[in-house]
C-alpha cells in the first residue's frame, strides 16, 4: 500500500493529506452503517496512514464512535488527530450563550476521550445574526484555556471568512466542497487563505461516488436515492452542466486512469491534491473497500497532457 503524505499545519502539528471522514459514519446519513465495524474499521485506516479524523458534533453517533475507537484500541488511538465541527442549530443562534459554547465543546472532549480538541472547525447558520464573530471569539477563549489546540471554520463564502479573519483568532484551515466538477474556490476563496495564512481541506472530490467506474455510461439517475450523499451531489452535477457532460467528464477521468492502473476516482482525488492551497482531502469511507485505492493516489501523478 502507498505511504500516504503527511504535512505540517502548524509548528508540531502534522496530519495526513488524506484524512477520514466521517460524516458517512452518521446514522442521520446512512442508517445501514453497523456501529462495531465501523469502530473496527478505524484500525486499519490508522495503519495505512489515515491518521486523521474529521468529525462533528452533530454527525450522530461519529464523536462517539472514535472516543470508543479510541478507548478500545489506545496504541492507535494516541497516533490520531481528530478534527470536529462546532455547528450550533440555527434555531438557537440568536440566544447563543458562551455558556451553550463551552458545554458543546465539553460534550466533544466527553465523547472523544480527549483532554483537548485537536481541531475546532467552526459554522455559523445565518450570517443575518450577527454573532458568528462574537461566537467565533469564544471559541479563541476556549483555546487559550487549553481546551483547543487550533481553531479553523467550515463552508464560509470568501466575504464571510475575509471577516472572521480579521476577528484576532487564529484559524488554522478553512474546510470547504472542492472537485472538478465544483470549483468555487478558485473565486477568490484561495486567494484569501493564501493571504491569512489558512490551509484548505477539502471534500466531494468524488461526489459521493458518483465518480466511479460503475457509473459510466449509466443513465440519469433519480429518487429515491441510496443516501443524502448522492441526493446532494446529483444537484451539484446539475449545476456542473447535467449529466450528459458529467458523462464526458466521467470517460476523460476513466481514460486518463487507465495510464497508471487507477480508476476515476484516483485521477480526481489526485486533481484536488494538486490544488494550490489545498493541504489535505477528506474521504468519507462507511468500510475498507476502497482503503489500498485511496492511498494509490500517492502513487502517481498528473502531467499537462491529463
């Protein structure tokens, strides 16, 4: 299997260029997801490399799981970074306290076993409550109390990270939807990370399988869909151009592939690791099918005629 690249966020604090996600984990995603495998599964991603975890706290059950991970499997579990989400429900926005902060935040140290937070990625519902810098700021507390090691946010617009940048609290990395077929990024989102100093983490490279052989030449697919994954990802095709064009995106990447002995996938993770600005993508996985194929992605590399 491929060593998998490792880089340095922050003086002392590396993590894998793949990191695991986990928000296929969530039974509010995927009820089919069987708990124990699932924790079992963690075993064997840690040794291929996938040393980090991306989570949150309100992926049902995912805090949970790697805490148990964790306290089942301690030789792993202290090789682990865990990055969660901090989400408070929109409903709650206007009344948010930093009491309801910290108790989130204590909640995500309970279940994870941990004595501090490697990564805190914050998200604000509704930027028509002006209070996300405010809240953002609690969180900066959070971590002078040693609570947090780093802060970063999730699924800002560039006008909305430009401000929280500007708030005093450092933020480590902006975690946002990067692929192919969704590049907003590339829209001033990369440039103003470049400027603060922000790693970008990335997901939907594969479109939540979409990209992948088996899809090749099949028709256009509808409801009722296997997951909430392919639900939103068929809109995010529609916007890329339908799927008639996805279709030519599909066979280019399929082609492309066959030059190294990998599959489409591979090729379109491998695009978004080349990204300026992009330190590491997240690859929801519910098993170990596809582990040995995640990691080829380290095996090779684009050239200008791809």
């Amino acid at each position: 299997m491929t060593p998998i690249e490792r880089i340095e966020l922050a003086p002392g604090y590396s993590v894998s260029r793949l990191l695991k996600g986990g928000w296929h984990l969530s039974s509010g995603h995927n009820a089919a997801v069987e708990r124990n495998q699932a924790i079992a599964d963690m075993a064997a991603f840690v040794e291929a490399g996938f040393t980090t975890f991306d989570c949150a706290d309100h992926y049902l059950g995912v805090e949970q799981m790697i805490g148990d991970f964790r306290r089942s499997r301690p030789d792993l579990g202290a090789r682990i970074e865990i990055h969660t989400k901090y989400v408070p429900d929109r409903d709650l926005l206007p009344g948010l306290t930093r009491a309801d902060t910290a108790g989130i935040i204590n909640r995500s140290l309970k279940r994870l076993g941990v004595e501090r937070l490697d990564m805190v990625q914050f998200f604000w519902w509704n930027w028509q409550v002006a209070r996300a810098a405010e809240t953002l700021r609690v969180l900066g507390d959070l971590q002078a109390a040693g609570k947090i090691r780093h802060v970063g946010v999730t699924n800002f617009s560039t006008p909305q990270l430009a401000e929280l940048a500007g708030t005093g609290v450092k933020l480590l990395a902006h975690q946002i939807q990067y692929s192919l077929v969704d590049r907003r990024a590339e829209s001033g989102m990369i440039e103003i990370c470049r400027r603060h100093g922000i790693h970008i983490l990335t997901y939907g490279h594969l479109l939540g399988g979409f990209i992948a052989e088996t899809w090749l030449g099949k028709p256009e697919p509808g409801e009722p869909f296997a997951n909430r994954s392919l639900r939103k990802y068929k809109l995010i095709i529609d916007d890329f151009g339908g799927w008639s064009l996805f279709q030519e995106l599909l066979a280019a990447l399929t082609q492309i592939g066959k030059r190294y002995g990998v599959g489409p996938g591979e090729v379109a993770l491998r695009w978004t690791l080349d990204r300026p600005g992009v330190s590491g993508c997240i690859v929801g996985a519910t098993s170990t099918r596809y582990l040995s194929r995640n990691t080829a992605v380290f095996g090779f590399s684009l050239d200008p005629s791809d």
